[in-house]
C-alpha cells in the first residue's frame, strides 16, 4: 500500500505546479491587456486634442537634399597660410527646388567661395562663426532663386526656433531653400 501513496504525492505536486503556471499567464494576459487598453486611450485622446494629426502631416514632406562639391579656399588670415575645406549639403523643399539651383550652380559656388575667403580661421572655429556662414550661404543661395533672406531674420529664428513670429517664419518658409548643412569642415 505504500506504493499508491507514494505516486500519488508528485501527481498533486505537479497539478499545484500547473496551477500557479495558470495563475501567471492569467496576471500576464490581464496586464497586457490593461496596457493595451491604456496605450489605445491615450492615442485616442491625442487624436482628439488635433496633437497626432499634426505630426503625421509634418511626417508626410520629406525634403530633398542637394550635396555640393566639397569646396577648398584660402582663408583671411594674415600671412594667408591656412585654408577650409567645406562640404555643403543643402535641404530643399523639392526636387523642383534642386533642379533648379543646378542651373545656377557655378554662380552659387563662386558666390560661396567668396564668403568663406573673407572669413578668418578663428571666425570659423567658433559655433556662432559657423551659423552666420550657414546664413549667408542661404541668403546667396536663395538670391539667384528670387528669394531675398535677410541675415537678421535668419539669426532670430536659429535663436528662437519656438517663438511666435509668424510674419518672419511665413517669409523664411516661402524659400524653398530651407537649410544650409555642413557636411565636413575642415580648417587647416
């Protein structure tokens, strides 16, 4: 008789086992299914305030990107011995856009190398040195384009980006140039 006894301990051993098994999975399933329930009301909510429908309309433009020849110039320093080496990318509201700027691209790149000569290598090692560069190769993109940028308008948006200026933004988005890109910058 000490036989039966014994099979029928691992037997209910293995059944308490299974059931705590069960008891899990059921917790998994019922927390997954609270945070896909409270992951699907916050999505609609969004919806609701008009925040997700902005983002997917912001989504949809994809610019287009026109990367210039990497450009070598003599800088403005004295005694004339250090030079740059840039490469510009430009991003662009449309493939119009870059068509476009490459009918008038040597008038764009002499105009670029222009700029940078009349600036020195310490001028241009600095942050502030590079971003008033990047806005004068717009303005001097732009120009041949028919799309006058003024300095002062694009300094005031690269240091307040979230302000409310929509005459300036209105301007500035009008240009189908939108940023200047530097894709190496080498001073030597």
């Amino acid at each position: 008789m000490s036989a039966p006894i014994s099979a029928a301990a691992p037997v209910k051993a293995k059944s308490k086992k299974l059931i705590v098994i069960g008891a899990v999975l059921a917790l998994l399933v019922i927390v997954g299914a609270g945070a896909a329930w409270f992951l699907a009301s916050r999505s609609l909510a969004e919806e609701d305030d008009g925040s997700a429908p902005a983002r997917k309309e912001s989504a949809k433009v994809v610019p287009t990107f026109l990367p210039l020849e990497n450009m070598v110039v003599n800088l403005a320093d004295p005694g004339g011995d250090r030079f740059a080496q840039i490469g510009i990318t430009l991003e662009l509201a449309d493939t119009k856009t870059a068509e476009q700027i490459k009918q008038y691209l040597p008038s764009i790149r002499s105009g670029i190398l222009l700029l940078v000569s009349q600036r020195t290598s310490e001028e241009l090692l600095q942050v502030e040195g590079k971003e008033k560069l990047a806005s004068d190769i717009l303005r001097e993109v732009s120009r041949p384009l028919g799309y006058p940028v003024s300095s002062a308008k694009l300094r005031r948006e690269v240091q307040d980006e979230d302000a409310e200026e929509p005459a300036a933004r209105r301007k500035v988005e009008k240009n189908p140039v939108q940023r200047v890109l530097f894709s190496s910058f080498i001073i030597q």
